[in-house]
C-alpha cells in the first residue's frame, strides 16, 4: 500500500489544470462540528478563481438544500451518493440517483435496522440530524457524547450489512441504505450531465478531499486526491488511502491545500 505523499509535492503543473474540487465536509472542513473562518474563506477563493467547488457528504437532504443555496458552490452530493442539489437560474435542481429507492418504500426498513443496531451496541443513537433525511439512516457514534470507540462503529457496519443494506463508517456516523449507489457513483453523474466535465479527464482536472473511511471509493478513483492530516486516525481501516495529505488537520488542513492549488495556477 503507498503512503500519502505532502500536499506540496502535487507540483505546479498538476495543480493547474485542476478545474472541480470535490470535498467530504465533517472533519475535511469542518473541526468540532464548526466551519471555520479559513475553510469557508477558501470556497469564496476557489469561486474567484474560476473553480467549481463541490461537497460530497453524507449529511442529509435537510442540509443540503441549505449548502446549495447558500454556499459558494456549484452543488452538493448528499447522503452519501443519492442525490446532487444544484442551482440553475435561480431555482434548486434535485437530481437523484437512478438506483435509489423510494424513500417511502424504504424507511420503515432503515429504522427497523437502526433500532437493531441501537439495542446491539451500547450507547449508539440516532444522529440528530436524522429528521432531515429522505434515503438512509445515520448512526451517530462520534458526533456528541458518550463518544463510542471506532471498534463499535465498525460492528454497527456489520450488523447493517448483514441486513443486506450498504454501510459507511465516517468520522462521526455509520451511514446505512439500501440501493446499489455511493458517493462516487453520484459524483461521476453530477461531474459529467450537470458540470460537463469529459470523464476522460477526471483523472487531471478533478481533485478530491476527504478524511475517513467513507471517502475510500472516491481516494482509490480519483488520482488527485488528497486526505486532511486527520485521516492518519484511519490509517490502519484504508486499503486505498489518498494520495496526498496536507500538514495541518480538519478545515486548516483544506484551507492550506486549497491556499497552495491556487497558487500554482
């Protein structure tokens, strides 16, 4: 397995040519649940300069209409992979994965889950942010107290895949759905019939950034991508760490990747 080499030996003319910026938001962005200034600054740096920024998350619908409309981005991939939100003349696009169930269809059967995960592991709840959702069922673990170890995480994945839905550990919740779609499914959708991005040049003009196990599928894709020093928390779970990993962590992390990108151009 390679290592993840500094964020500073991308090289000038690599990250020239860099043209969408794919982003995980908890602990890529973000740091003790907050958007800090120096993140936040980044995306209005990214969006002078010609950029299309995206963040690829596993929070719910409920956020995402909000991001959309409000953040200096051009959409955002949510729930892990079913659904993009977009603007276009003014108005909010929803565009939806075409192997996502219908989310009527399906909830009772995520909620049955989720209380079996709840009453087999100790202290695991349902995120708060669970209200908002339209296709899966967030476990949280990590995002408040009691904080519960990753050990615990991984069974809660277990357990959800033993019920045949698919399940991500990220670094607060286990994401559990039926349907056959991920982050980099929808991520490909939304890059190449909403942004016109050539998927023949995913491998130059995209660059992703994330920091936990749920943005393996997008690291092992994307040549360019890139961890927050945080990832080095999940060194042990990665099969397919990113290639590059800044110096400092969390939002200063992406804040200093992005600082140096713009700089080469």
């Amino acid at each position: 397995m390679s290592h993840p080499r500094p964020i500073g030996e991308l090289g000038r003319e690599a990250a020239a040519g860099i043209r969408y910026v794919l982003f995980d938001i908890d602990d890529t962005i973000t740091e003790g649940g907050l958007l800090p200034e120096e993140s936040y600054s980044a995306l209005w740096s990214l969006r002078r300069a010609g950029l299309s920024a995206v963040p690829v998350t596993g929070r719910p619908a409920g956020w995402c209409d909000l991001i959309a409309r409000q953040w200096p981005v051009a959409g955002v991939v949510g729930e892990n992979g079913a659904f993009a939100f977009y603007m276009k003349d003014g108005h909010l696009e929803r565009l939806f994965h075409p192997a996502a169930p219908d989310p009527k269809s399906s909830r009772e059967r995520l909620m049955r889950l989720g209380e079996e995960a709840m009453r087999r592991v100790t202290g695991l709840r349902l995120a708060k942010d669970q209200p908002y959702r339209l296709f899966d069922v967030a476990l949280d673990f990590a995002e408040e107290s009691p904080f519960l170890p990753l050990e615990d995480a991984i069974r809660v994945k277990d357990i959800c895949e033993a019920s045949g839905a698919r399940a991500k550990v990220s670094s607060i919740h286990v994401n559990a759905w039926f349907g056959d779609y991920d982050k980099l499914s929808m991520s490909e959708i939304f890059l190449s019939s909403i942004l016109g991005c050539d998927p023949i040049l995913f491998s130059r003009a995209v660059i992703f950034f994330g920091d936990s196990p749920n943005d393996e599928p997008m690291f092992q894709r994307f040549e360019l991508s890139c961890g927050v020093a945080n990832i080095r928390l999940f060194d042990e779970m990665l099969r397919y760490p990113p290639a590059f990993v800044t110096e400092k962590p969390y939002g200063g992390g992406f804040a200093e990747a992005c600082e140096y990108i713009l700089a080469c151009r």
